[in-house]
C-alpha cells in the first residue's frame, strides 16, 4: 500500500486502543501486507490530533503482538507473520457492514452482538466438547 492507511479520529475516550484497534484491524484484514510500511509515530498522531506518545503506545501495542516490526532506519512494517482473517471471513464481515449500515445499525450494537454470539456460540461448542 503506497498510500497512509485511513484512520478516523479517536472517539472512544482510549485515543491508543482506537489507533491500535483500527491499525490492527486493517493488518488482520489483509487491508495492509506483509512488509508494507506504516506511517510514522508522527505522522499518525498529526493526521489524527494526537500527541506523538499516543500514537506511539499504539505502534508498540502492535509490536508486542507480533504483528509489525519497527526498524531505526526501516521504519515500522507490517510483519511477515502477521495473521490474517481468512478470505471468506473477511469478505462476511463486509457483507455484515453492508448490511447493517442498510438497516441504519450502529457499529457499537453490531460489535456488541457478535462478541454475544461469539461468546454464546463459543461457550456452546466448548461445552458440548466436554461432554464427548
């Protein structure tokens, strides 16, 4: 990706989760590769008003997840064994976007049932495992 990846302002009162979160989501996603260079720490806190250390805190978070690697004269890059959602995953999760943005639902209420689901679906599945 040549281009800065797109951030929104941080909005939910934890301005390095949302920087983590959004960054995480668009290497998970495939939306950034393997390799590809993140903007700076400054760059990313100037884009979206943040202090330099902000932002910072949010590369780091990544690091310690494995999922970029920053370099001195490298700069920070999306790591070669960063995880991806498989394809279909991904290609669902737009669909329920589009279909959610359609029905006028916010992106807190979505979240929030698919962590319900999740978690009921999850607990299900574990459950029935321990009775085999």
């Amino acid at each position: 990706m040549s281009a800065h990846p797109v951030l929104s302002p941080a909005d939910d009162g934890s301005p390095t989760m949302d920087i983590y979160r959004q960054l995480r989501g668009l290497i998970v996603s495939g939306q950034l590769g393997a390799n590809e260079r993140l903007p700076t720490v400054r760059q990313t806190a100037s884009d979206l008003g943040v202090a330099p250390g902000t932002a910072a805190k949010a590369y780091k978070m990544l690091e310690q997840d494995g999922l970029v690697v920053t370099r001195t004269a490298a700069g920070t890059r999306v790591a070669e064994s960063a995880a991806r959602l498989p394809l279909a995953v991904t290609r669902q999760i737009r669909e329920l976007v589009t279909a959610a943005e359609a029905a006028g639902a916010t992106p807190d209420d979505v979240i929030d049932v698919l962590r319900v689901t999740w978690r009921t679906t999850a607990g299900a599945g574990f459950a029935e495992s321990k009775k085999v």
